[in-house]
C-alpha cells in the first residue's frame, strides 16, 4: 500500500503487483549477485573478486559463432534471398519468419538426434524462455490456479509463472534417496496438498534436463510424469532450454519423442519451451519459442506473443546460421564436448577438495553437496556456509534453499560462464578453503 | 466473428460462448450504440455461398433475434468456468498448415485463453487478415486488396535502408565502428536496456518533440514494442478489475494491451466531431462520477497524444486541464507520444513532459509512452520505451521487462543509428516532408470526391467522415460501407467502431503504406464506391 503522507493530496497508488515481493529478487539467489556486482573478478585488473558461479551462462563456445558470423556476413546481415530488408524492418506478424521458425524446427531436431520432428507452424516465438514460460501460465492456468513444480527448481519461476499471473507454485518433492528423481508417489501427495488449499491444480512443469541438478530425466520417469498427467487431465509443461547442452547426446530423451512413440496420443495437453541462450549461448538476443501440441494453445500463444515478439533482424540473422546444417551439426557436436569437459574438470577439481556431487549428464552447472561441512543439517546451516564462501571463498554460488530444495546444504555451481583459467582458480580457492577448514577442526 | 457460417441453415454458435461476448462487451462501453451486434456473415458473402440472401440475411435475423433472447436472460447468468464441451477452432490461415498431429483439446485451458482463441471480432483485425489472404502487389497482384488499414510507415525506407548499407557494409556485426561483436552483445544484457541506447533515445525524442524538453535517460524502461510498454504500465499502476478512462475513438489495439492480461477495463469517454474530437473535460468528469457510482475504481486516463485515430494535437491549455483532472481525482495519466514525430501541419507538437515542467503538479502520476515503430519506420525491430517520473513504477517495470526485453544486436544497431546526428536530422525532415506530401494529396482528392476528414496535424492516417455515404446511418450501415470497400474497392480502411467512435460513418485511412504515385489508384478505388452508395440512396 502507498504510505499516507500528511498533506493536502495523498501519492498516487500503485498497483499489488507492483508493489508486491512475489518478483522474488529478495532472495539469496539475487544476493549473491549483488556481491559479484560490487566486486567482480578480473583476472588482471581484480584477481581477488568474487567469482560468478551463480550464473547459468554458456561461454564455452563463442569462438564457433564468431567464426561463423566472419564468414557468413553478408547471408546473416540480408537473408538468403527472398525477403527484402524493407520487409524486414516492417515485419512484426506474430506467426514469425517461416525461414527462422524452420530453422528452429530444425535445430530442435537435430539436438534430439532426430529422434522427434517438429512442424515449424507448432513453433510460437516469444522474446526468451522467460517469456514462453509466464505466456503458457497465462494461458493454461487461471489466478489462483496452481503449478506443480519439482524441486529442486530454476529460482526464476517464482517470479516467472508467479508474479503478474498469479498463479501459484506446489512444489513436488525430490531429495537425495533417489538422485532427486521425481516419483510418483511425490507427485500425487503434491497434488494433494494443492487440494487441501482449495488450488486447482493445472499443469505440471519439468525442466528437462534439469536445472539446477544437471541431469536428463530417465524415459521411465517422462513416461509415468505423462500419464499421471493424464490422468488428472493437466497439462504437462516440458522446459526443454538445456537439451543441447546434454554431455552425450544419446542420454536425453525429449517428451517429444515419448509422444511419438505413443503416437501422440494426448498429445494435446504437451507444451515444450525452448531457448537459444543456453545452448546457443546468446541471451542477449532474447529467442525463446514455445511449442505446442494443443491447436487452441497455439493460436492464443501466438497472439500473446504480441508483448514480446523477437527482433526481425535477430530472426533474420539466426535463421540463415541454423539452417546451415554444417554449422549447427559441428557446433552442436563440439559444445557438447567442452561442456563434458568442463563438467570433467569441475567434478575433479571438487573431488580433490573432497567435496561430492550429484552425477550429473548436461546443463551449465553441478549440484554439490557440502552437508558434511555443515554444523547444522538446516536451511540456516546451509545459508551460514553460504555466506562464507561468498565472503571468505569469494565465490558466488547459488544455495539450494534459493531453488526450494528440501534438503540442505545442496549448492549449484556453474561452470560455463568463465574462462577454464579463471575455473581453476575458483576451483584452488575451494580445495584451499577445505584445506584450511580440515586444519583449524584438526587444531580445534 | 462468428466463423461457423458454413451452412446458411445453421448459423448459431454456442449460447454460451455469446453471453460472454456480450457480457464483455457490456462491461466495456457503459454507453454503446447498440446492445446487440448485428453480426453480418461476412466469410459467407466474401466466398459466395448461398448467395447474399441465403449466406447473409436469413442467418443474419435469426442471429439479431437470437441475441435479443439472450439478452434477456443475460442478467441472470453468471459464468463461470469455460464451456466443458470441445470449442471449434478458429479458422484462421495458419490453421490448414498445422500438423494433423494437433487435436482438439479435451484438457481445459484458462478463461483468458478461451477469451483469446475465439476469432477476433474486431473489424481492425479482420481487415488486417484479409488483406493477408489476398495483398495488393502492383506487379503480382494488381488486383489485391490495398491495406490502408495500418500505420505502418513506408515512406522512408529507403532511407533507412541506405543508411545500413553505408554503415554495416555486409556484416550485422559490424566493422570497425559499431563494435558488434559476439562477446558483447550475447551475454545477459540489463532487461531494461543498454544505457547507450536509453541515451541516444532520450536524444531523439528531445529532437523529434521539438526541441524544447529533456529526457532523463534514467526515467526510461526500454521495451520490445510500445505494445508491451502499454501492458507493463497497465500491470504497474492498476489492478485487475479496476479501470481507465480513454477518450474515443481510440486506437483499437489498446483493447488488447490493457484488458486481456492486466484484466483493466476501459471506460470510454465519448468525444464529438463538433468539437474536432478533442478532449472534453465534461465528458471526463461525466465518465469517472458515473464509474464511481456503478462502484469501478479509475486508476489512470490513457491518452494517444498526436491522437490516433484522428490525428489531432492535445494544445498545452487541453494538456494542463487533463493534468488538472488527474491531479483533482489522483489517477495517473498514460500518454502513448508514438506519433510525435510524425507531425505535416503548422501546429507544434507538445509533449506532456514539456507541460509538466512549467506546472507545479505531482510527476509521479505522469507516464508516457514512446518507440520507433512510427517515427523511425524500424517497427520489426521491437524498440518502445516508457518513461516515468514515478521511480517505484520504473522498479517494477524495469523487473517486468525481462518477459518483452530488445535483441541485444538489435540494440547495438539503433543505438549507432541514432547516434548519427546527421542521418537523423536528414530523417526527421524528410519524413516529415514526405507525410505531408502524401497527406495533403490524398485529403485533396478526397475532398474533391466529397468526402471531409477531421483537422489533423500529425499521425499516419486522415479521419474521414463517410456518413452521408451510410445507410442506415449507424454502426450497420457503417460496416456494410465497410465491407463495400473491402469487396468492390478492395481496400481495407478501418471503421469507427473498431476505434469505439460514438458517431457512425468514421473511417481511418492511413496513407503511409502506400507511395504517392499510387494515390491516385486508391482514389479511383474510392470513387466507384461513393459513386454506388450515392446511386443506391
């Protein structure tokens, strides 16, 4: 509510939403942030900074898109034929360029080992996953509905699905017993507690691979999140923004391709959201698309996208480099590799300060667990390591809490988003920081 | 619109579905012409089947007297969740290219998607899809439909084209000057803008206002599109359920921007042709005590100031009134400047911001809303902007523009557009030129075909009276000369109606879309129309 200030005229309201907390930038995950801002590494200039590993970014290979871009200039400037730039400037139909929707249909597949083809008309173009996110909560859930979410989960979404929507959150249940695999058992006793509150409950959202565990969901577990699905009629929606990110390609399994293999059958409560600023590692431009199953979804979808339709220069710009086969193939081939490399040399760096992690196969990031060193098995302890690593280590890390993780003392760490210098520094300062902590319990 | 029109014999959509139209429709103009919609079966006429009588007058009674029934039962049904049995999907183009692999939903999708997915019945949007079915190409399709029905700016192109010629020399990334590369513009960039380019807009819009405001770029949330801008104004200073007040008629996409997410109703405040359509202040108080009475709070006015669709200037004594008024109720005022630039006549465009300066009143509750679409032709290029004096509303919009940020090589690109003083200078004149170039033939010709439009200095579009040209002079008649232009000229102007205009018989045509050679075609096109109205009456 506005303060009422003693004068003639009270100040202009604003609205709940505004003045609301649910932007959820309040928590640590968004602290942790402003210590990294306040004082950032530099490998020359701020050797001492804090590190950022609380960013799930993808740096590992900029050099490919460079490359291809220095070569390409003129098809990436102008398009391969066809439209001219007048047409180009104008264009702001929602339905999207047909060159880049292909494009995009095509690289989704190519990520999947074509094992499931997408018909780029299903394809609705939204301005980032962000976006595709919040417009499909809009669209399958009412104010007061709710979500069913595993946890742990990308801490966004409190914001993202929550905030101008109103939608609510019921997180479904995943600790360490099974690798944080969802069941269900944890689904129905979510969806339960969501009719305990009087909430109706609208759909379910994975996020597959998983953020911020860093693993693929097995095909058995798709299969029976699908038919619990079903059988509460809800929609299912798959976040799908780290599948090119897989370390070994055979390891992912889309919903996508579980639906084929059941014909599509159902198809119709199946939404899939996808990105280009994790495996393609270009957040800035702000391309997220969403692809629907559900006829009446995607002509709403579309619609909506109105608010946050992608630049026709960007479009333009990445259709003509994803349909070039030769790129995405080697591209989507190589960062694979680097990515496993990375996760390679982050396990082991992590392993030498004898800290565990959950075995991971794709994403940015690790899940690490530093239960042991906590004094306290709670949300406290977990946050009191925290701290000290954003201070001491002089690392950003994201604490589980912040992804609603039952379980304490979980960490996401990411690796992508910094030169392999600059990771193994971060990594010294870990097993130094260990180190020191064995010697002062040793002397204490 | 109801696109079940295949078989003449059964035309009826689903009650339900209707009683919801109605009722938003009820809900949305406190004084609307008609309580019931005379809907005409246009998809059937256009495609000839059964004829005019068959496809459009026996569906189309039984259809009026269908309402009348449902009207009367209205009050008393409340609705509450969507209809359960499968909806027909809208039948637009896009849907024969999508994969049978697609169903028909059995699993419910919200009220505001069910709202959504119906076919629009907006006359502004089926003009415009239309027109998609069958474009005017001078060469390839002289006999398509010319689309006079949006504000697109055309006219300098050419211009802009030139200039990223000259400057990008092959390659988006840049050479040398711009410095593009993939390291600095693909990472997380603020959602809210890059400040080099809040700078170089702030800049602009100085420039294109006349030269006499400033613009802090730290008041600026930098947005995909001024339709989002909109939005997150709406999100940020009224809640679901509460209202704005808008002066007709008024841009029809407004419909969308504030009601369908935000869920903000708009209360129309009817202006008059014997005042030009200018604001009446009357009219304003008239609209908020009768809102108060039927227990709906007003939280804010939204105004389009160069006003589409008549293309008239607010004068700063019409300005400092409304701040007045807003002052006097406490509500804020959204004023949508997209247009600023875009002024041919001999009065000066002042914006809101350059009022505010001299006036002591509360900035807090001023937001105003800009981008280039219009101004600088770029509208595929997603750059809007609001600007606000009111810092909680800025932290709130900015956290929002994260769901409708800018490409960030899109950024880059209009920054060092902008940043070329030269070029813009050049722009602005020209664009100017060319508006007025194109304006003035047009409503010549249009006068001498007998047809008046409203004094206007600004904007992409003439607001012409057609009213002696309808028959029966209300909304029916007016979308019947609608549909007569769509069928027999093939032109798409938009009717009144769609822009809430209380009197009938106002059409905007926006003139921007196309080149002045081809004025002359789009007259003759207009002429055999007038010429068969004047002859059936």
């Amino acid at each position: 509510m506005s303060i009422e200030i003693e004068q003639e005229h009270p100040s202009v309201e604003l609205s709940r939403i505004a003045i609301s907390e649910t932007h959820g930038e309040n928590s640590p995950y968004f602290a942790g942030w402003k210590a990294y801002d306040e004082d950032p590494y530099h490998e020359l200039t701020n050797p001492s900074g804090v590190i950022q590993m609380g960013l799930a970014e993808n740096q590992v290979s900029f050099d490919l898109l460079e490359k291809y871009l220095e070569e390409n200039s003129e098809t990436s400037t102008w398009g391969k034929g066809g439209s001219s730039f007048r047409e180009n400037a104008l264009f702001q139909d929602y339905h999207g360029l047909k060159s880049f929707r292909k494009a995009m249909a095509s690289f989704m597949e190519k990520i999947r080992g074509e094992r499931a083809k997408f018909d780029p008309d299903r394809i609705v173009l939204t301005a980032g996953a962000t976006a595709a996110n919040e417009l499909l909560t809009f669209i399958l859930a009412n104010p007061g509905d709710a979500l069913l979410v595993p946890t742990p989960y990308y801490p966004g979404f409190d914001r993202d699905l929550r905030w101008r929507t109103g939608v609510n959150i019921v997180p479904i249940h995943c600790d360490s017993s099974n690798n944080f695999q969802i069941t269900v058992e944890a689904l129905e006793s979510a969806y339960k507690n969501a009719e305990s509150m009087n909430t109706k409950v609208k759909a379910i959202l994975i996020t597959n691979p998983s953020n911020p565990l860093g693993i693929t969901i097995q095909t058995s577990v798709l299969e029976s999140i699908l038919d619990f699905a079903t059988r509460k009629n809800i929609h299912l929606i798959s976040d799908e923004i780290y599948s090119g990110s897989v370390f070994s390609c055979d390891e992912f399994t889309s919903i996508a391709t579980v639906l084929e293999s059941r014909r599509y059958k159902d198809a119709e409560r199946v939404h899939i959201v996808y990105s280009l600023s994790k495996d393609l590692g270009l957040p800035g431009f702000r391309v997220g698309t969403i692809y629907s199953y559900n006829d009446k979804v995607v002509t709403t979808a579309r619609r909506m996208s109105s608010f946050t339709l992608i630049s026709s220069q960007t479009q333009q710009l990445l259709a003509s480099m994803l349909s070039d086969e030769k790129f995405t193939d080697n591209y989507i081939k190589i960062n694979r590799e680097r990515l496993r490399k990375r996760y390679e040399m982050i396990i082991e760096g992590l392993k030498n300060a004898r800290i565990e992690c959950l075995k991971g196969n794709a994403g940015l990031f690790c899940w690490m667990n530093l239960s042991p060193m906590m004094e306290n098995q709670t949300k406290e302890g977990e946050l009191k390591i925290w701290n000290s690593i954003l201070h001491e280590v002089k690392l950003n890390i994201s604490p589980g809490c912040s992804c609603h993780c039952s379980e304490p003392g979980w960490f996401r760490v990411c690796f992508a988003n910094m030169t392999q210098q600059t990771l193994e520094i971060a990594l010294k300062r870990i097993c130094d920081f260990m180190n020191n902590k064995d010697t002062k319990d040793i002397q204490s | 619109m109801t696109q079940t029109q295949e078989k003449p014999t059964n035309p009826i959509p689903q009650p339900q579905k209707n009683q919801k139209k109605n009722q938003s429709q009820s809900q949305s103009s406190s004084s609307s012409r008609s309580g019931m919609k005379l809907i005409v079966p246009l998809q059937g006429v256009v495609q000839g089947r059964g004829g005019l009588l068959l496809g459009s007058l026996i569906p189309c009674a039984l259809f009026y007297f269908l309402q009348f029934y449902l009207k009367r039962r209205r009050s008393n049904h409340n609705p509450s969740s969507p209809s359960s049995s499968p909806t027909l999907l809208p039948r637009s183009s896009s849907r024969s290219n999508l994969s049978s692999r697609g169903s028909i939903s059995r699993v419910r999708v919200s009220k505001l998607a069910s709202i959504l997915s119906k076919p629009d019945d907006s006359l502004y949007y089926l003009g415009l899809d239309r027109v998609s079915q069958d474009p005017f190409h001078s060469l390839l399709n002289p006999n398509g439909i010319i689309q006079l029905g949006l504000s697109d700016n055309k006219l300098c192109l050419d211009l802009i084209e030139k200039w990223l010629v000259k400057n990008l020399e092959g390659s988006v990334m840049g050479n040398g000057d711009i410095n593009l590369s993939i390291n600095g513009i693909a990472p997380y960039q603020p959602f809210h803008g890059l400040n080099e380019l809040k700078i170089a807009l702030a800049d602009f819009m100085h420039q294109v206002m006349g030269g006499s405001v400033e613009f802090d770029p730290s008041n600026m949330v930098l947005t995909s599109g001024a339709t989002p801008a909109i939005e997150i104004l709406s999100f940020c200073l009224a809640d679901h359920g509460n209202a704005f007040l808008v002066p007709t008629p008024y841009y029809p996409g407004f419909d969308r921007d504030v009601r369908w997410r935000p869920g903000i109703d708009l209360i129309p405040v009817h202006c008059r042709s014997t005042d030009n359509f200018n604001l009446n202040i009357t009219a304003l108080e008239q609209a908020f005590s009768q809102a108060r009475k039927r227990g709906v709070k007003v939280r804010g006015i939204i105004i389009s100031n160069p006003s589409n669709p008549v293309g008239n200037i607010m004068t700063p004594d019409m300005l400092f009134s409304l701040l007045d008024f807003a002052e006097d109720k406490n509500i804020h005022i959204i004023a949508d400047e997209v247009f600023a630039g875009s002024t041919y006549g001999s009065e000066e465009f002042v914006s809101i911001a350059e009022v505010l300066d001299s006036e002591y009143v509360d900035k807090s509750r001023v937001h105003i809303i800009y981008g280039l679409s219009k101004d600088l032709s770029i509208a595929g290029f997603r750059v809007g902007v609001i600007y606000s004096y009111n810092k909680t509303v800025l932290d709130a919009a900015k956290k929002m523009s994260r769901f409708s940020s800018i490409s960030a090589p899109t950024q880059r690109l209009v920054t060092s557009m902008l940043s070329d003083t030269r070029f813009i200078q050049e722009y602005i004149e020209t664009n100017r030129n060319r508006i007025r170039q194109v304006r003035d033939e047009f409503v010549d010709s249009l006068t001498k075909l007998g047809i008046k439009c409203a004094k206007s200095s600004a904007g992409m579009f003439c607001w012409a009276d057609m009213s002696g040209l309808i028959k029966p002079y209300s909304e029916k008649g007016e979308l019947e000369l609608w549909e007569k232009f769509m069928t027999v000229a093939k032109i798409n102007i938009t009717p009144g109606s769609a822009c809430h205009c209380i009197e009938p018989g106002w059409f905007r045509i926006c003139f921007t879309t196309i080149s002045f050679e081809e004025i002359p075609l789009v007259i003759e096109r207009i002429r055999k129309v007038v010429e068969s109205c004047k002859s059936s009456n």
